[in-house]
C-alpha cells in the first residue's frame, strides 16, 4: 500500500510552480527565476501526463513573463535616474521612483500567482490569465515513431 502512494510532482506539476519561488534564493535568485523553468519544462515534456505538461508549460510563460516585466521596469527606472541626474530634470527623478514601486509589486504578485499555482496544480492546470506564451504547447512524440534509429514503424 505504501507503494501506491502518488508523488505530487509527477501526477500534478506542484514542482514546477514550485521553481516559480527561486526569486528567494539569495543572489542567485535572478538567473535561477529564467533558467531553471525552462529546463524543468523540458523535462516535462516527456510526460505522458497531460497535467504535468501544461502546468509545466504555464508556470515557464509565468516565471519568464515576471522576469521580463521585472526587469524592464528596473532597467527604465536605472536610465529615467541617470537621465534626470545628468540633465538635473525636475520630477523625472518621482517617475522613476514610481517605476522602481511597480516593479517591487510585481514580485509581489509574482510570488502571489505563483503560491496560487502551487495550491490549485494538485488538482487541475492553473493558467495565469496575464502570462505571456512564450512556450507553446507540444504534444508528447508517440514511443511508436522511432525504434532505436530506424526507419519509423507504423
């Protein structure tokens, strides 16, 4: 009986939301935030389960969309601040404090989404309404295609 118990990160995709928290990891939360759901979804894609592989799919668009929007919005305030420092423009500087906030508040709704993600991928696939698809769906090759590199069998 101990044997039939399922593993949430290979009937569900809980883990690969769960990649989705790597903004917490100290210094190397940055790289770990774009890299580590893309390899996660390659590996995904074998899945025959189609719960893995679309809430695999759905947290990468998340995690990559969040990391765009992030830090575009830190890369504008960075050159909105040297631009109103070296001009001595008045009230760029408040613009650029604006858009440092905005981009505090999307990590923050990223790790809100995120957790919801976590919660809600044990029973079915969590689609973030604002992510971007980066990552299409693909369909699993069938075992029947390829038969150690030999011509295809039907």
């Amino acid at each position: 009986m101990m044997n039939e118990q399922r593993k949430p990160e290979q009937d569900s995709g809980q883990a690969y939301w769960v990649a989705g928290l790597s903004p917490l990891v100290p210094y190397l939360g940055g790289v770990l935030q774009l890299v580590l759901p893309a390899i996660l979804l390659q590996q995904a894609r074998s899945s025959p389960s189609r719960l893995v592989r679309e809430n695999a799919r759905w947290a990468a668009n998340w995690n990559l969309t969040c990391f765009v929007l992030t830090h575009s919005l830190a890369a504008l305030c960075v050159v909105i601040a040297v631009i109103s420092f070296v001009f001595e423009i008045d009230g760029l500087f408040t613009r650029a404090i604006i858009l440092m906030c905005l981009a505090c508040l999307t990590v923050v709704v990223h790790l809100v989404v995120t957790t919801i993600g976590i919660i809600v991928s044990g029973r079915r696939v969590f689609r973030p309404v604002i992510a971007i698809p980066f990552f299409r769906e693909v369909e699993p090759a069938p075992e029947w295609v390829f038969d150690s590199g030999r011509a295809p069998l039907r």
